[in-house]
C-alpha cells in the first residue's frame, strides 16, 4: 500500500507515544519508531513530546511474523522476544498471530 492511499487514522497524532517508559525512549534517540494496531499519524506529521517535536516520516502496515530484531531495535528493544513480552505485558490476553497486521509509525526529531 502506497503511502498517497493510506486509509484514514484511526487515532490522533497525540496518542501515539503515551508511555513514561517510551516517550523518554524517544526523547534519548533510542525509539525512532512505534508499532499501534491503527494508524495514528500522516508522513509530515508532527509529534510533541514535553516540548520536543519529532516529525513522522513513514508509514506503513507490518504483520508480526515480519519483525526482525533490527526491526523492534527502533523500538528501543534488544530483540523480537523483549518487544513481545513488553507488548504482552501491556495487553493481557491479547494473541501473539505472526499474521498479525500493525501499524509501523517511523520519526526523525526536528
């Protein structure tokens, strides 16, 4: 899917990084990208957290099965298994399906 034929967000721009533990991530550089199960932003976009703004640069979907530790690396996790226990611990029940469609929302500070 091309990023002119997105379809429309299903969240706002200020929900994307809300975690303590993640929104100081992006502020050290260590996280240059977050996973949602919607889209929350357009590429151009701008993110503030605590007075620093962080510009979306791409978007795109991502099964699970697709992740490599190079990948969640922009999540600011060492490998695959660390991200998916972090994600599981957040969503009690939720199934791990490597079929699994997520969102990938990559940004730059600016």
């Amino acid at each position: 899917m091309s990023e002119t034929a997105l379809p429309p967000k299903t969240c706002s721009i200020d929900q994307l990084v809300t975690k303590e533990n993640d929104v100081e991530k992006v502020l050290s550089g260590e996280k240059t990208a977050t996973r949602r199960n919607g889209r929350y932003a357009d590429v151009g976009e701008i993110m503030e957290l605590k007075g620093r703004k962080f510009e979306i640069t791409k978007v795109y979907q991502q099964s699970l099965g697709e992740l490599t530790d190079e990948a969640v690396q922009t999540e600011g996790y060492p490998n695959v298994e660390a991200y998916k226990n972090y994600i599981l611990s957040m969503h009690a029940g939720m199934p791990w399906l490597p079929h699994m469609k997520v969102w990938v929302h990559e940004f730059r500070a600016v």
